[in-house]
C-alpha cells in the first residue's frame, strides 16, 4: 500500500507522514524543506537534491540531515514514540 507521500504504509504506521510531520517539520528553511519533502513525495526518502536547493544554500544540506536524523530514524523504527 502507497500513502498519499508516496512511501509504503508498514505494519508499523505511515512511516511518510511521521517523516513530513515530524522530521522535516524542524527544518526551518523553505527550500530545504521544499526539497526535503519533494524526495519524500517520491520515494519515501528523506533526501535532497542539490539541484533542487539554491546555490547559496547547498553548505546547509549536511546540517540539515544532522537535524532531522534523529526524528527520521523514529519514524523509521519506533514511529509510536
């Protein structure tokens, strides 16, 4: 089963929506954000292209994902906590 993110719904949960409101909910900046929910739309992965993420803003990808690891791995596998 699909969830309307686009990643499959476990036995544990929608794994997506815990990803959208949780984890990339704490990224502050729209582009990242944007980008951020983009990969998520479409593969269930939190993951951003550089291409899609202004150059000025590309040193922030890495510390973005240092953000959002923890919320992200939670949802992955413990989403009821």
């Amino acid at each position: 089963m699909r969830t309307a993110y686009g990643g499959a719904v476990g036995a544990s949960g929608n794994v997506c929506g815990c990803l959208h409101d949780r984890a990339v909910a704490g990224v502050e900046d729209s582009d990242l954000r944007r980008a951020v929910l983009r990969r998520i739309s479409e593969t269930g992965v939190p993951t951003i292209e550089t291409d899609w993420v202004p150059p000025s803003k590309r040193s922030e990808i890495g510390p973005t994902f240092t953000k959002i690891a923890k919320p992200t791995l939670q949802c992955m596998f413990a989403p009821s906590s």
